[in-house]
C-alpha cells in the first residue's frame, strides 16, 4: 500500500540529493540519473504522473549520453517511462517503450527470467489498450510461462498476467 507521508519526504531528500550532486558534479553523471528515476518512482507513488513521467525521462535522457544506449540499466528506465505512458493514456508510446525495454534487456541480458515475463505481461497490456489483442494474447502467454517457471514470481505478477488474460477474454 503507497504511503504518501514516506514518499512525500522521500521526494524532498531526493530533490535535496540532486541538487547537491548536480553542483558537484554537473547533471551529466549516473548518480543524478539514477536520483532521476527514484524520484519518478516517488511521484509516481503519489500519483504524480505527470511529473512522475518527466522525471523518468531525464533520467532515461541522461543514462543514454553518460552510459551508453546499452547500459544494463536502460530496460527498466525505458520500461518505467512505458509505464507511465500507459497510465497517462498514450498505449502507442508505451508499446514502443516495452518492445525497447524487452529487447534491450533480451539483447543485453540474454536470459528469460523474471523481468522479461514482466516486460512481456506489460507489453501485453499496453497491446490491449492499443487495440492489438492477437498480439497481446501471444505475448501474455510467455509471460506466463516464464512465471510458471520461476520461483520468484510475486501474487503481483500472477495478477497483472491474469488481468490483461481477463481482459482479452
């Protein structure tokens, strides 16, 4: 359950921590892109999409010129900007997004572990609300045998799954 007090305070540390960093070192470091992306998760928790949604693309901005476009870190910044499209009403964008993420992180992770059947699941969903329901289906079905096969698959992740396969019934 979100917890608006923590994250009210966590945004304020955050922003006081990018500040800082920024005088010390310039914004074009990875320790303010990453403060970038715990402040989207911040706002993102409190409903601030909006800002939430800008905050996650400086970041993704800034990891791309410091880091490289192939960083490990990319597909879940990419997949935190694609999130955040989706819940603002923008499905194309976030399909783009998770087909990025998941290909990133297929190409530079090279495993079909948990994060690729939660890139898949999202995918998935974001097909549905783009009216691309065969595809979605194709998708949904190897999130959920990627699940199935892994111990570490939260009720979280079971429910996104069984909600986009209710969605497509």
């Amino acid at each position: 359950m979100p917890r608006p007090g923590r994250n009210r305070e966590a945004e304020r540390e955050l922003l006081e921590a990018i500040r800082i960093w920024t005088a010390q070192q310039g914004e074009q470091n990875r320790v303010v892109a990453f403060g970038y992306n715990n402040l989207g998760l911040a706002l993102e928790a409190q409903g601030r999409l909006d800002e939430a949604a800008a905050a996650f693309q400086r970041s993704l901005a800034i990891v791309e010129r410091v880091l490289g476009p192939r960083h490990p870190v990319l597909p879940r910044i990419v997949a935190n900007v694609a999130r955040l499209a989706l819940a603002t009403g923008h499905p194309q964008q976030a399909v783009d997004g998770f087909r990025r993420a998941l290909a990133l992180h297929t190409e530079l992770v090279a495993t079909q572990d948990l994060t690729a059947a939660r890139l898949r699941a999202r995918l998935a969903q974001a097909l549905v609300a783009n009216g691309a329901r065969d595809e979605a289906r194709d998708f949904i079905a190897q999130a959920r045998t990627l699940l199935q096969r892994d111990p570490g698959a939260s009720d979280d992740d079971l429910a996104l799954v069984a909600g986009v396969e209710a969605s497509l019934q």
